[in-house]
C-alpha cells in the first residue's frame, strides 16, 4: 500500500475532500484519448490538456469524503482493489459522448460497463461508504486547483455531489473523458463511426476531483495484483 504523505495537505484545511477511485487505463486507451484530447485542443483551445494535472481515467466511486478519515478510506478501497484481478479485466471502448455545457460541452469515450465492474463499484461502496460526507457538504474548498485552474465551476460541484447516486449499478456509466469542445464539434465527433477498441485497467489509484471532474491531484496509489 502507497499512501501519500501529502495526502492531506492541501485538503487538510478542508473538513471535506473531493475523491475520485480511478482506474487508469493501458497505452491503447491513452492513446486514443490523447488523439481525442488534441482534436479538441484544437477546436477550444481554452480546453485542458490530458496530463499529469488531468489524468486519463475511469472512475468507479467518487464523491464527497471526510478528510480526516482519508487513510482509512483508502486502507479499506486497497483491500478491495487487491482482491481482484483488474488488469486482466478485457475493457470495450464503443461510442464518444459528451455533457453540454451552454456553448461548451465536456467530451469522452464510453465504456461498455461489466459485471465485473459493477461488482467492484459495490463492493467499494460498502467497504468506503461510512467514510462519505453528505452530498451537501461539498463546496470549491474541497477540489485541488492550480494556479493556471484556479476556480471550480457550479455543474462540477453539482456533478461530484450526484454522482455515485445517478450512476451506481445498472446506472454505472464507465467513461474516459477527453476533454472540452464546442458543442457543434462535439456534435460532429459523436456523429462520425467509432473505431470501437479494447483495453485493460492498468492501475487504480485515487484522486482529487479539479475542476470538470478531472483527476487533478493524486492522493494514493493502490497495489494490484495480476
């Protein structure tokens, strides 16, 4: 088990936490997120680019957690992780999709979801579920900012606030986003044929939510076995 001795310190101050249990995926999938991410760049380039500050990845559970039981969150999500063998897991990439924004949307490549990753998300649930602050709790405190991203918008406050609830289960909706365009490029994007792909987790780690829902601060790194 790796935990971060920063863990804490930019979210220490914050009673609340925004966390996202990522898996991360494998060179097939990061590159074909990366030649997404460059076309958006492209047609908005106030956009972000996938990196270190915005990880690519595929969230499982996220929400809203108490700082101050962080290291035994992430103790009982490593017990779970460690129990299966994610990496061995044969992933489908079929379609884009995007979330409008006003003018703007937030793009990304869906995921056919899996039982297996079903079972996981449950299975994580109960193990961290305890550690979980009300939905209300949530404010811009408790999101990783950088200077060059200094503010966090209301729908990603509102998002991270909702999410596990609208999609948990048969609602899970895996998905690895790529970034943001216009609308009308989107548009065009998710109307052209998919080149439909597979691809395995690579890693599991967790996140501090940045703005967009992004995977902006690594917080632990988890061990998995083969």
């Amino acid at each position: 088990m790796t935990i971060d001795p920063s863990t804490s310190s930019s979210a220490a101050q914050n009673a609340v936490t925004a966390v996202d249990i990522v898996l991360e995926p494998d060179a097939t999938m990061i590159q074909n997120a990366t030649a997404a991410n460059a076309g958006l760049l492209k047609n908005f380039p106030n956009g972000f680019a996938l990196g270190d500050e915005h990880a690519p990845h595929m969230s499982v559970i996220g929400g809203y957690f108490y700082t101050s039981g962080l290291d035994e969150t992430f103790a009982a999500a490593a017990k779970v992780l460690a129990s299966e063998k994610i990496m061995t897991w044969k992933l489908t990439a079929f379609k884009y999709y995007y979330m409008p924004l006003k003018e703007i949307g937030l793009g990304g490549i869906s995921v056919q979801p899996t039982a297996d990753l079903i079972r996981l998300q449950q299975e994580l649930f109960e193990a961290i579920g305890k550690f979980m602050a009300p939905a209300s709790s949530g404010s811009a405190a408790a999101f990783a900012t950088t200077p060059a991203n200094p503010e966090i918008n209301q729908p990603t406050m509102d998002a991270v606030a909702t999410y596990f609830a609208a999609h948990r289960g048969e609602n899970y909706t895996p998905h690895v986003t790529i970034g943001v365009g216009t609308v009308a490029y989107l548009d065009e994007l998710l109307a052209a044929p998919f080149p439909t792909f597979t691809f395995s987790p690579a890693a599991a780690s967790a996140y501090q939510f940045g703005n967009f829902g992004t995977a902006a601060k690594l917080l632990h790194s988890f061990t998995l076995t083969q």
